[in-house]
C-alpha cells in the first residue's frame, strides 16, 4: 500500500510529520538512492528510504508511552555536550527510534509522551488539532485575585499575545493553568508576568490524558482507547 513519502518518513520514526516534510525540502531525503524534494510523493514497503545517506529501517511496530519526566532531563534526541540527562536515557531498553512529543523545559516536570509514530505525535501537537496542557503551578507566594486577573488577560510571546485558556487558585500558593497551542516558556512567562516567584511547574494533563500518580521517571504504555482518542 502506498503512502506519502513524509507520513512514511514518520511511520519509521524519523520525526512527526511536519519535521520529516522539513527533511525533505532540505534535500536531506533519497527514494532508492535518488534524491527527493517532495514530500507527497507516493512510496510502499519495496521502496529503499535514507536520510542524510543512512538506510531506515522497515517500518517498526508502533508504541505509545505516557512519562512524569523528571526535572533535570531534557526533551531532545540528540546527545549534548556536558553529559546533560535527556528523557530518552529512561528508555534505553526499548528497541526502537523513540522520540519525545513536543518538549517540556529541563526545569519543569510531569506529562510528556514518548513514541515512534509520527502521525500520532502531529495529532498531539499541531495546533489545528487544539489540544489542550495544564499544568500545576506552585509558588513562594499568597496567590490574589489581582495575580488571577494579570494571568487571565495573557501576554506578549515573540510578538503574538497569548491568552490562558483557563486559570483558578487550587489554594494559597498553587494555581492550575490550562494553555492551548502552548508557546515556548509561555507558563513561565506568564507567571512571571504576574511577579509571582515561580518554584515548581508541573505538567498535569495533556488533552484527555491524565499525569495520575505515576512517579518523577516512571511511565506506562497508553492504551488503545487513549491512542485512539488524539487520531
């Protein structure tokens, strides 16, 4: 059965679908040895794919993880300088081209799911798909109606306001927010906004998916009726 080339690339678990158009039109992708610049063009199972001269292999059987990432791991599959933790390092016993869908900062804990399906992770993160993030706020100081108000009417993110979706006071130092398309340290800078000094963030929720009572580096494998909720 034939299938895009990018949708492909993401079923080999390359990267999601959008990076894997990106690897294309970079001129970084080959069909049977030959370059190819578009990512629509139709490929099947006898089709030889390679990126930056390296063969992938056959598409790999699909799996799905929901992790409480712990402070100090970054989200990113490539190995930095310094010997920085990064979330892959819990996963070394699986035998498959992990990936992390979207990224939390090294600083803030919680929610992030591990793949190797790149049509999933885009239904996750793209914002046409408009799912929603809470995350669990805690701070040094009595949290007030005027903190509410400041957190409610938004910020200025690289030039793009940014409203909350939703905000509320869980008690005197803690608040849950709820963001939409979630731009970079958009929390952070939200809270910081307010002047409140921000000591813990933790990501609580992802659309339906729910952090529980799994511990800092623990996970499960979603199940089918989760998987199918986000496709």
């Amino acid at each position: 059965m034939k299938k895009r080339l990018s949708k492909a690339l993401a079923g080999a678990g390359v990267a999601s679908r959008r990076k894997c158009e990106e690897l294309i039109f970079a001129g970084r992708v080959a069909v049977n040895g030959m370059g190819v610049l578009e990512p629509q063009m139709l490929v099947d199972a006898t089709d030889s794919l390679s990126v930056d001269g390296q063969v992938l292999p056959k598409e790999e059987t699909k799996v799905y993880y929901l992790l409480n990432k712990p402070v100090g791991y970054l989200c990113t599959n490539v190995r930095l300088k310094g010997g920085a933790r990064i979330v892959l390092d819990l996963f070394t016993h699986i035998p498959y081209r992990l990936f992390s869908v979207g990224r939390l900062d090294q600083d803030t804990s919680g929610i992030i799911l591990i793949t190797n399906d790149g049509h999933f992770a885009n239904r996750v993160i793209h914002p046409s798909y408009q799912v929603s993030k809470e995350y669990l706020v805690k701070t040094s100081m009595e949290i007030t109606d005027e903190h509410l108000k400041i957190l409610s009417r938004g910020t200025s993110i690289q030039g793009v306001h940014v409203k909350p979706l939703a905000v509320h006071k869980v008690r005197k130092g803690t608040l849950k927010i709820t963001v939409g398309e979630g731009k970079k340290h958009e929390v952070r800078t939200l809270i910081a906004k307010a002047g409140l000094n921000l000591l813990e963030l933790t990501r609580i929720r992802i659309g339906s998916l729910l952090l529980g009572t799994l511990p800092p580096g623990g996970y499960r494998e979603l199940t089918h009726s989760e998987i199918k909720s986000f496709m």
